[in-house]
C-alpha cells in the first residue's frame, strides 16, 4: 500500500539518462500539485469546535450571539480548552470576518519588548529600531486583536492599552502623533484575574472594559462525551497529515481517555494523540500509545489510602499545570502552605523543572 501511494515510476539498468530526465520532470510537477492541494485544503479548513456536550451546545450558541456585538470580549478557562480557537471563531462570526485577526500572547515575550510590539515604534526610537515598525493594534485595524495571556501584561502597558480602548487612538514608542485604530479587542486568561486585582496586579479599570462580553471556556472534564468525538477527529487530522499506521483506539485506550483527569485538556489530548499517530506501532492505539497505561490501574482493586494518593497525586498534578508551575498560586490554589505543598511534591516524587520556584 506504501510503495503504491508513493511509487511514481521505476527503472531498470542500464539507465536511460533521456527517460531518467523526463521521469524526475514528470514527477517534480506532479509533487508540486500534491502540495498545491495540500496547501490548498489546509486553507480552507476553517476552525470549528468539536464536540456535542450540553456545555459545547451552550458556547457554541453564545459565541455566535457575542460575535455579532463589536464589543471587546474576556475569555476564561484552563491551559489547553481552546480560548484562542473561540476567538477565532468570535471573529470569523463577525462583521470583521474579511479584516486581519492578530494573535499576541503577552506571556511569550519579554516585558522590555511588548511596548514595541503591541504599539509599534518609530525609526531610531531606541538603539535597534532602525526603521518604522507597525505593532500587533494597527496591524488588527479593521479586525480583531487576539491578546491572550492578558494577566501577564505589565503594569505600564496596561494603562496604555486601557488608554486605546477608551479613545480608540496609539502612540508609537518613540512617536508623538495619535493614530487613529479601529479593532476590535478580544483577550484571554487562565488566571483569576479578580484575585490578581486583590493582588494589585491587574487594574480593575482595565479588567472592568474588558469584560464587557465574558465567555467560560469549559474544561475537558466538565465536556460530557467529547472525550471520544475529538480523539477520532484528531486520530483522522493527523492520519490524513502523516504516514502512520493507526486508523482508531482500542477499547482499553478508549476507557483510559475517559479516565484520565486532563489536566492541559483539549492541547493534552491532542498531543497525546499526535504523538502516538506519529510512533504508531499497529492499527489501533493502545494506553501504551497514549502514555495512559496507569488510568487502566483504576480498574483494579485497591485500598482507600492508596485511592486518596493518586487522588492527591493528580490534583497536585492539575494545580502545577494550570499554574504552570508557579508554587505559591499552587498552594493557594490548593489551600495549602508552600512547604506543605514541597512536602507533597516531594512525597508523591514530583519534580517541577529547571527554573521554577
């Protein structure tokens, strides 16, 4: 089936340099339509969500409503339940569909650079800004502006960007002339942005015009049988994408997915299947495949010390990732103190990585 999908021609010695020629020719323009193809299909595949749980019904409804109301929009939820792709489609929706949608996290850069590149700047504004640069907000002029991560925007920034969004107008670092934008702002967050205002780390006046519209991203757990419907769409994205053996899940896989608590939900999840899609050993994946081979032990018997460990385990587990490793949001997250928490850590055998404290 392989050699039959890939093979274009064949040769036998002596070689025939003409017909070589011609052959590699042939094959070269036939390549260059496979891609065109390719290219051309991924284009078109519109983002969408997946799933037909009462909660997946319920957003679906409500992004259509908002996407028709030129308000800026504050979505919420965990790491990995697809804030971005509802922005998406909050823009796709709208009027502004045909304008540019631009996406920046505010937590990928350093805070030195999100001036430059949320407002643009002017030439010589500092030492490398040796022309004018247009920012991530005049870029979305017409559209939308997907700021995600928006907890993680600076202090200074967000007098700023509070600034825009009550006049409609920036300045460019190092410029003086007012620009006129018209973009629709849409952001997103994993954090509790009330608590970070507790805190004095995010503005109340910012997060009050933000949250005009507010959209809850549900968590893979709360989605009542979507577990199954985007592992079959996700197995058929990345088959049709790779060469792989694996064509569907084994009933064992199946109940491990529906098992395991998905802390980095719908991102996990796929990326669990990605990677096996790509290893795959046999036609259909295993829990072995998955790295789900423990959700399989919660079938067997076990004592009810051992069932609070792993309980405590995971819920240790799904803090760190929704904190993304942040010890003191963590425990108190958890209601715990610090070093009870490093005392869990260490008596469960967890590490957190390089760099975080």
């Amino acid at each position: 089936g392989l050699v039959a999908k890939r093979c274009y021609d064949y040769h036998t010695l002596p070689i025939d340099p003409e017909r070589l020629v011609a052959t590699l020719g042939h094959a070269s323009g036939m390549m260059k339509l496979a891609e065109r193809a390719t290219a051309g299909s991924h284009a078109a595949e519109r983002p969408r969500l997946v799933g037909n749980s009462s909660v997946m019904r319920d957003l679906s409804r409500k992004i259509s409503k908002i996407a028709g109301e030129d308000e800026t929009v504050l979505i919420t939820g965990e790491s990995g339940t697809g804030k971005e792709l509802a922005a998406r489609l909050i823009h796709e929706k709208s009027q502004r569909a045909d304008a540019p949608f631009v996406a920046l996290n505010c937590a990928a850069l350093p805070a030195t650079l999100i001036q430059a590149e949320l407002f643009g700047h002017e030439k010589g504004a500092f030492t490398d800004a040796h022309e004018r640069k247009i920012g991530f907000i005049e870029s979305a002029h017409g559209g939308s502006l997907f700021l995600d991560e928006i907890g993680d925007l600076p202090a200074g920034l967000q007098v700023n960007l509070l600034r825009f969004l009550q006049e409609g107008t920036i300045e460019r670092v190092g410029g003086h002339k007012a620009i006129k934008v018209d973009a629709r702002v849409i952001a997103a967050t994993h954090e509790d942005l009330e608590a970070a205002m507790r805190d004095n780390r995010f503005r109340d006046d910012l997060y009050y015009r933000l949250n005009v519209l507010h959209i809850r991203m549900p968590s893979l757990r709360e989605r009542d049988g979507d577990i199954t419907r985007l592992a079959q769409y996700f197995l058929q994205r990345f088959a049709a994408q790779h060469t792989t053996r694996a064509k569907g899940f084994t009933r064992e896989a199946t109940v491990a997915m529906n098992r395991h608590a998905w802390p980095g939900n719908v991102r996990e999840l796929m990326n669990r299947i990605r990677r096996a899609v790509l290893l795959a050993g046999t036609a259909y994946l295993t829990p072995a495949d998955l790295q789900l081979e423990t959700e399989l032990e919660s079938a067997q018997p076990m004592t009810l010390q051992a069932a609070r460990a792993r309980a405590e385990k995971r819920a240790l587990q799904a803090a760190l990732e929704r904190t993304r490793h942040n010890v003191s949001d963590a425990a108190r997250e958890l209601e715990v103190s610090r070093g009870t928490l490093y005392r869990l850590l260490e008596k469960h055998e967890l590490i957190l990585p390089r760099g975080t404290s």
